[in-house]
C-alpha cells in the first residue's frame, strides 16, 4: 500500500507521527517521509533518537521539513511529488487555545484550509486529517476549531473532481499513555508519593484507544477511503476512577470538579449524524450528507447502517474495561509499572 510512495505528515514530531513513522517504515518500504513541523529542536530532538532505532537505509527515506500549516507557500514547496499526507497538526490544549482563539483558527482551521489548498493544486492522491471526539458537540474552542476543520476536510471532495485528491477524516479521543493525557499525570503524582489521585468527576468515562490502534485506523483510511469518510474505531470504554485504582490499587479519590471545557463523556457519533453512520467489523464510518456524495461511487461495501438515534458514547459504551483489564493494557503498553502502593514506588526509586 506504501511501498515506494511519498507519505508526509504535518505536525510529525508529536506522539502521533512517531508513532505512525515506526509502523510504516517496520510494514512497508515507502520511497520517502516527510515529518513537516516547525519546531526545528524537536526534529532535531526525533532525527538523533530514530538514527539509533533505524537503519542507515531507513534513515535515509526520512526528510525533515521546517515549516507552518499556516505557510501556504511552505506547504506548496513541501507537497511537491507527495501521494499521500497525514494531517496531524494542530493546537490541542484547551486551555490555551481559549486564551489565544485567533491563534488556534489560523492553526486550526486556516491552516487546514491551506492543507486542502496545496493538496488540490499539487495532486496529492489522499489526504487524511485527524480529528478528536471534542469536534463532537463542541463546548470549548479547541472543539470548535476541529469541527470546522472536519467539515472543510469532507466539503473538500466537492473541489477534487473525477481524479482529484481523495479527502477524509480519523477521529478518536484521547490516546491511552499519550502526552497531557491523564495516565502520565497519575504517574506523576504517584512517583511523588500520593496516595490521593484527583478525580475532576467521578462520573467520567473515556474510550480506550492505543498509538497503534490510531495508525491502524489511518492505515485504513488511506487504502479504503473514496471520498468524505469520518473513521471512528470500535473501542472499549472505561470508568476514569476504575484507571486511578489500576495504577494505583490502594489510593484514595478525590472528586475535584470538573475543568471548563471539559466533557464527563467522550462522544464520537451524535443521534444526528447516525443516519448516515454505518457499521464495520472493527469500526464506523460516518457518510456526508451532500448533493455530490453517492453511494454507488463513495460507499464502502460491508458496511451496515446503525439504528436512526444511536449514539456512540463513552458513557453507554457495549464493551468496558475492568480493573484488571487495565492493569494489564497499561503492563503490557510499557507506559509505566503498576505499583501496589506509593511507598513501594519510594522503595523503587531507592533500589
């Protein structure tokens, strides 16, 4: 599917496209990666780290691009001979996407406007953009920017024409282990020595979804996708206070309030969009609803449509997580050891 094809990924250098570059260059032979972002110390930073996991012969297919979404000309140079590209850039923190709103748009939604753009003029043959479950029902701008940014990626399809530039969308919530996530501000804390984690509500749930799971499912966009697909994985559920007692079986809870921005549940698919929302073995698609969408030329066969009103949510999830299910995905993901209590993590430190 990739072999001796040009791939680049904006906003590269985050969890997300290290983790995407070790997939493909440990399944495929790709003729080169484009890793397009514009913090020139974290390339740095990634080039220095993948020189002593890769070979010299894998190492030499990497390229590495400085260089802003928000940089039409930038990008227009940087797609040049590109057949596919993974849009991963963004803003992402909440919080500071609320103190700095104009920012996160011209990231966010100008610079997705610019990715469309370059990849139309260029004839880049699919563009897949990552999304997030807050673009579901957005209640912060952080969400807000992503919905936009989805809707132009699927309105997209409407400029390609017969052979233009196949767009699609992979959403998915927050990545187990991942950078701001909660697991490492648990670990945190408990390599203090807490034996209280801060729970926002005990009522949160989330979905579980791994790194790998995430490239999986953009593995699949890029060799199904038609034209105008939302990608949503089947995942399990899990209870955010049934996550504390796996990391730390003994702790104490306590319920601190919700943040602002924040939701109690993650939603992927709304009652609204599931009349166009249909079922695969291993995950949804979520069709457009527009005069240049048909089924004969976009649909995917095997796909069977959900009940009008279904709604894929955290919170009233079919699969869930226990306890020792966790323990043992967060074992098994390396991300940290579990310990029976915090003074056994002093003790560890000690050793």
């Amino acid at each position: 599917m990739l072999d001796n094809k040009s791939i680049l990924i904006t906003g590269g250098t985050g969890s997300f496209g290290k983790k995407f570059i070790k997939m493909v260059l440990s399944k495929f032979n790709p003729k080169r990666i484009v890793v397009y972002s514009r913090d020139e110390y974290k390339q740095f930073v990634m080039k220095n780290t993948f020189s002593k996991q890769f070979t010299k012969e894998q190492m030499s297919k990497l390229r590495f691009f400085i260089g802003d979404v928000r940089d039409k000309d930038r990008l227009y140079r940087a797609f040049k001979d590109i057949d596919y590209v993974i849009h991963a850039a963004a803003m992402k923190q909440v919080p500071a996407c609320e103190y700095n709103p104009f920012e996160a748009i011209k990231t966010n939604i100008h610079g997705a406007q610019n990715v469309i753009d370059a990849a139309l003029d260029r004839g880049v043959k699919k563009v897949v953009a990552l999304s997030t479950d807050k673009a579901v029902n957005p209640i912060n701008l952080y969400g807000g920017t992503k919905l936009v940014s989805d809707k132009l990626f699927v309105s997209a399809n409407a400029y390609s024409g017969k052979d233009g530039t196949i767009f699609s969308v992979v959403r998915y919530g927050n990545v187990a282990g991942s950078r701001g996530s909660v697991i490492p501000f648990f670990k945190t804390l408990i390599e203090k020595g807490e034996n209280e984690l801060p729970i926002t509500d005990f009522r949160m749930t989330r979905f579980w979804i791994t790194l790998e799971q995430g490239v999986e499912l953009v593995f699949k966009a890029i060799k199904e996708s038609k034209g105008g697909e939302t990608y949503i994985s089947k995942i399990p559920s899990f209870n955010i206070t049934d996550l504390a007692k796996a990391l730390l079986p003994n702790c104490m809870l306590k319920e601190v309030g919700i943040r602002e921005g924040e939701k109690i549940h993650e939603v992927m698919v709304t009652r609204d969009d599931s009349r166009m929302t249909y079922e695969y073995e291993k995950h949804y698609i979520i069709y457009p609803n527009f005069d240049w969408w048909s089924r004969d030329k976009y649909f995917t066969d095997g796909g069977k449509a959900i009940q009008d009103g279904f709604e894929y949510n955290s919170g009233i999830n079919s699969e869930w997580l226990s306890i020792e299910d966790l323990r043992e995905n967060l074992l098994k993901m390396g991300v940290l050891q579990v310990y029976e209590s915090s003074s056994e993590v002093a003790a560890t430190s000690e050793s």
